[in-house]
C-alpha cells in the first residue's frame, strides 16, 4: 500500500510512545498505520523488550518489525535532566504522549501531567497500566496475564473438568491497545472542541472485561456464574469443533436458529427440529450430547474439503481450524490481503498483518517495518533544533 499525506487520516498527528510490552505501543502502531508520526522513546541502553520477544533471524527480534512499524526510534534517559528537558521539547511540538510507567514514576522525574501540559496545554497524555492510576493494586507490577486471570476470562476458558486456561498471547494487552488508540481518538476528539488536551487513564483489566460481555449483569441480576464449557456454548447448539475424516478439524456455530435447522437437515436429523427444546438456543445447548454426536458423526465420515463444501451449499456456518500456515495461504485473507508483504532493510521482504481496517478514501499503510534502536535519534533532535554540540553533550551526559 502507498500514502502521501494528503490522503492519510492521521497525517499531521504527532505521538510520542513511551511505553514497553505491549498495550501501549500496539496503541501507538495503530495510530501510526494511519498517518500519524510515531516517535518511539527508548532508553539509550535498555530498548524496548519487545526488541527481544520471541524469535529473531540474523539476531533482530521479528515481533519488534510489526509492533515498531512506522515509528522513528530515538533514545532519551528520561531520568537524566538532559532526557527530560528534552522530552519536554518534545511535548511542546507534539499531540499525544503513550507512557505505561508504573504508576508515580514520571512524577518522579518532574515529568507528570503538571510539566507536560505546562509544556503543551493541548497534549493527550495516555496512561496505560496494569490496574489504573489509583486503587489499592496500583502501584502494583502487572502484565496482561493478570488481566486475564482477574477479569474472570481465565476462569471461564477450558474444559469443565480441566484447570482454568490462560491465553498463549497477548489478548489482555491486544485489546487494551485497541481500547488505548480508541480512547485516544476520542480525547483528541474532544480537545477539537475544547482546545484542551487531558489525561486518559488506560487499565489493562478493564477492557478484557467488556470483551467478556455481561457477565456482571447476570451475576447482578441472577447471581449467575458462567462456568467453564470447553467448546460448548450455553446459548446454542451445536457449537463445537469437530474432526473430519482425514483428521482435521472444523469449527461449528449455531447462534441463529435458522442456521440449527439447515444444520440438522445437512447432517440428516431433521426430526430434532420438531423437538420442543430445539425451539431456543438455551434450550439446545441443554441437549448439546445429542446434538455434538448428529454433528460430529456425520462429520467424521467426511474429509475436510467435503465437508466445508456441503456446509456452503447448505449456507450453514463453518470455519476449518486453523493454523498459521494455513491462515498465510487462507484465499479470503488473501483477498483482504490481511498478511501482506513489506520491505525491510535488514531483512528484506517481510509478510505480516496489514492495516487494521480498509478506509476507502482515506487507506492506512505501512510505510516502513520496525526500526534499528535508536536509528533515528539524530534526525529527529535535529529537527527539534538541537545542535550537534547540544547533541554531543547528552550523549556525555548519558541522556541520549
């Protein structure tokens, strides 16, 4: 995909990210896929973690080429006064500011929203944290992990009989970066209005639980607590994953009811339609053995190609399972062009996930994958106005 920037949503947006692993600076990504300039802060000798996540190739980190993307990297020690006159620079000149500091800590370096906004009446400042900027579990240490126990998804994921099951990525962090770029949408938003920018409060425990939908409403109301179902649901049936033939897998669900009927009719049952408890979904996951095994056997008896055919033809809802391999190969994603290709200096074309969304006059774009540590750092002090002497001399100091 290619921009210029009268054609980006965001050109002309400035945002400082501040933050590490991963809510915040995802946050920051999205923002950037949509023209706005990214300037990624780093400490000087202890980069961004993410740097470091998971597998590398040739020594870089693959996972900091998708979270870093159309961001410049520069370095600052924010706790030498170097580093935070400098920022303060920065603020002046900018729209937006993503930190994930615990709780105090900008305070402590006199960088708090007092200085900030002193700097730039009309900065965002985003804040994003494990449990918020207040309550007894503030100052706390915190990942999305916990989010995703203490939200009660943990407790509702995996088999009946089995533990509770935590998520093998991100999920706490992913949808608190979507929530963090949404508030920050609004704040701006706001500011449009107002002419004054504020302070959004980001908890990573608190989008997971929205996602999560109404559970405290039923508890509430009913004192109802969802219990843990594996693959079932307790709001239809059938609504399991099932193995083909040739032993793959695909993925079944009924929430409408006219879906259930043509179903039934696919998998030769249609007589379990006429029965009384078909008639709702909560009904029919109350007889979910029954269901899973009308499913399930005829499934069995068919191969995974026949069986994603039968199920178009009935127009009935089914998705193979699958694996990263297959999603590179997927014919839909490819038609999105959800996985697409990017070059990058150090390692040439890459594939990764596209802009999060298609904008029909206005297209997002990745203008360039994640950037070495602190590659950027003299360009944009230069453009600040920082001479090569002043330059020179936080390097010194050891704010650059």
């Amino acid at each position: 995909m290619t921009e210029t920037t009268t054609t980006t949503p965001l050109s002309g947006l400035r945002v400082l990210d501040l933050a590490t692993l991963f809510a915040g600076p995802l946050a920051a990504t999205m923002l950037g896929d949509f023209g706005a300039e990214v300037i990624k802060v780093e400490h000087p000798t202890r980069p961004d973690p993410s740097r470091g996540h998971g597998p590398s190739k040739d020594g870089i980190g693959l996972w900091w080429k998708l979270l870093g993307r159309n961001k410049r990297a520069i370095t600052l020690d924010l706790s030498k006064p170097g580093g935070r006159d400098t920022l303060l620079r920065l603020a002046a000149t900018a729209d937006v500011i993503i930190e994930n500091f615990r709780p105090g800590t900008l305070e402590k370096w006199d960088l708090g929203w007092a200085e900030l906004s002193a700097a730039n009446p009309k900065l965002v400042l985003a804040r994003v944290t494990a449990f918020g900027q207040f309550g007894p579990y503030a100052h706390r240490p915190g990942f999305g992990t916990l989010a995703e126990a203490m939200s009660g998804f943990a407790a509702i994921t995996g088999e009946p009989d089995a533990p509770p099951t935590l998520p093998p990525f991100g999920l706490a962090d992913s949808i608190a970066g979507l929530a963090t770029a949404y508030a920050v949408m609004t704040a701006l938003a706001a500011r449009d209005r107002t002419g004054e920018g504020q302070v959004v409060d980001m908890a990573i425990i608190e989008p997971i639980l929205t996602a999560l939908g109404p559970q405290p409403l039923w508890y509430d109301q009913l004192g109802h607590v969802q219990p843990r179902t594996g693959n079932r649901s307790q709001n239809n049936a059938p609504r399991n994953t099932y193995r083909t033939a040739d032993g793959s897998w695909v993925a079944v669900s009924t929430s409408a009811q006219s879906i259930a009927e043509r179903v039934m009719r696919l998998v030769g049952r249609p007589e379990l339609i006429d029965e009384p408890w078909f008639a709702t979904g909560a009904d029919r996951a109350r007889h979910a053995d029954v269901l899973d095994a009308a499913v399930g056997g005829w499934i069995a008896t068919r191969t995974r190609t026949e069986v994603l055919a039968a199920f178009e033809k009935a127009e009935a809802a089914v998705a193979p399972i699958q694996d990263v391999r297959d999603v590179m190969e997927d014919p839909q994603y490819q038609a999105l062009d959800t996985i697409t290709t990017v070059d990058d200096p150090e390692l040439g074309p890459l594939r990764m996930q596209n802009v999060l969304f298609r904008l029909s006059a206005t297209p997002g774009a990745i203008r360039w994958t994640g950037r070495p540590h602190g590659a950027d750092t003299d360009t944009v002090l230069s453009e600040l106005g920082l001479t090569e002497a002043e330059l020179t001399t936080l390097r010194q100091a050891g704010a650059l």
